[in-house]
C-alpha cells in the first residue's frame, strides 16, 4: 500500500513539475526575480538609513553630555574659587559620570560607523548587481520574444502550429467532402446515361433517342472531316497552278529559226 502511495505521489508530482513548466513564462520569472532584488536593495538602503539615523543620534547626545560636562567644569572651579570644596568636588563627580557614559557612546558611535560604512558598501554592491541583472534580463526578453515569433512563423509555414493544424484539417476535410461529391455526381450521370437509373423530371432522352444523337454526332464530325480535307486539296491545287503560270511567263519567246533550203538539181 505504502509503496502506491509513493508512486501516486510521484505521478501527481511529475504532472504538476510538468504543468508548471508548461506555465511558466520565463520573462514573467525574470521581472519577478527583478522586483524581489529590488525589494532587497530597498531593504538594505532602509538599513543604511537606519543605522544612519542611530549614529545622528549618539552625536547629538554626544554632544550635550560634552555641554554637560563642559558646564560642571565650571561650576566646579567657581566652587573652589568660592571656598566651596565640596561643590567643587559634587560638580567633579558629577563630571566623572558624564565622561563615562561619553566614553561609552563613542564606542557605540564608532561601532554605527562601521555598520553604516558597511551596509552602504553592500547596498553599492548590490546596486551594481541589480543593474547588471536588469541588463541581461532584457536581454534574454528580448532573445526568448524573437526565438518565440520565429517558432510560431516557423510553425505557421509548416502547418504543425495548433491554429493552422486546425486550418489545415478543415481544408483536408472540405476537399475530401468535395471529391466524394464529384464521384457521386459522376456515377449518377454514367448511371442515367446507361438508363439504369430513371430520370424523374422527364428530361432524360431514350436509349433510342441517345444512339441517334451518337450516330448523328459522329456524322458531324466526318462531315467536316472532309470538308477541311477539300479546302486543303483546293488550296494545293490553285498553288501548283499559280506556280505554273508563273513559271510560264518567265521563259522568254524564242524566234522561230529559218529552215535551209535546198535546190533541187
């Protein structure tokens, strides 16, 4: 049982792999592919921005802790100008602290530097291999358009395309349906010309009417047999005797020669 299963699966796999790639439009595949690369340059350039914005905001604290610290230097040593020991060294503490998270911030703000430097490298990288994809996307388009039109004209001039194979059973068909109607046609005239076949319209002629119509035809033709032979044999006839009297007036007259005579002793 496990074992149909298995190759009912494989059958239905093989159908849908088959079906799918007959589906599939590898242009519509490549812009797909195109837009998903697009989305995650968008996303890595949201990433540089992000990171970006975090580094703004390490300086702009940055440098309000440096205030800070700047302001309790002071306080400080107007403390000790006062004779106020012990506000001079409050303020110093307090300083103290602030260097510290200073300290720490700028760690902070180098370590988002990096990033930052980082992520645009790779959003530059990756702009370059979008670009470069979307050229030869293009390319293969426009190559996979034009091999598809010359298939199909291919296919058209051959008659092996599904629209022509149509066109060209339809043809065959109708020249099929064509000559069976000539042969039926035709063996319905032998039919009634032989009589075995009744003429209801009352138009046909008899066996006797029809071998008097042969008869009469064949002395048509005998006829006229003939008088095309006379015509020939007339037009020899006046040629030789145009030839002939031609012939006769160009011999010139001869003088009739005077005979001796001879004396009688």
């Amino acid at each position: 049982m496990s074992g149909v299963m298995k190759r009912m699966g494989m059958i239905f796999r093989a159908k849908a792999n088959k079906a799918l790639d007959r589906a599939e439009d590898p242009r519509e595949t490549l812009d797909y592919s195109y837009q998903k690369q697009l989305e995650l340059l968008q996303k890595v350039r949201r990433g540089v921005a992000d990171v970006a914005t975090s580094r703004k905001r390490l300086e702009l604290q940055l440098s309000q802790l440096q205030k800070q610290s700047s302001t309790l230097e002071d306080q400080g040593r107007k403390a000790l100008a006062l004779g106020r020991e012990d506000l001079a060294r409050e303020a110093l503490s307090r300083r103290a602290a602030l260097q510290q998270q200073v300290t720490d911030l700028e760690t902070q703000h180098q370590t988002l530097q990096g990033e930052e430097e980082k992520l645009t490298l790779a959003a530059q990288r990756l702009q370059a291999k979008v670009d470069a994809f979307r050229t030869k996307k293009e390319t293969i388009k426009a190559t996979y358009t034009a091999a598809q039109a010359q298939t199909r004209i291919g296919e058209a001039f051959s008659g092996i395309s599904e629209e022509m194979g149509d066109v060209g059973m339809a043809i065959q068909r109708a020249e099929d349906k064509t000559a069976q109607l000539q042969a039926r046609a035709g063996a319905i005239d032998e039919l009634l010309a032989s009589g075995a076949l009744d003429d209801s319209s009352g138009l046909a002629k008899d066996d006797i009417q029809s071998e008097l119509d042969r008869l009469s035809g064949g002395t048509d033709v005998e006829l006229e047999l003939q008088r095309m032979k006379a015509e020939l044999a007339g037009g020899s006839s006046s040629g030789q005797q145009a030839i002939e009297g031609g012939q006769g007036q160009s011999q010139p007259q001869q003088q009739p020669q005077d005979t001796p005579r001879f004396d009688k002793q």
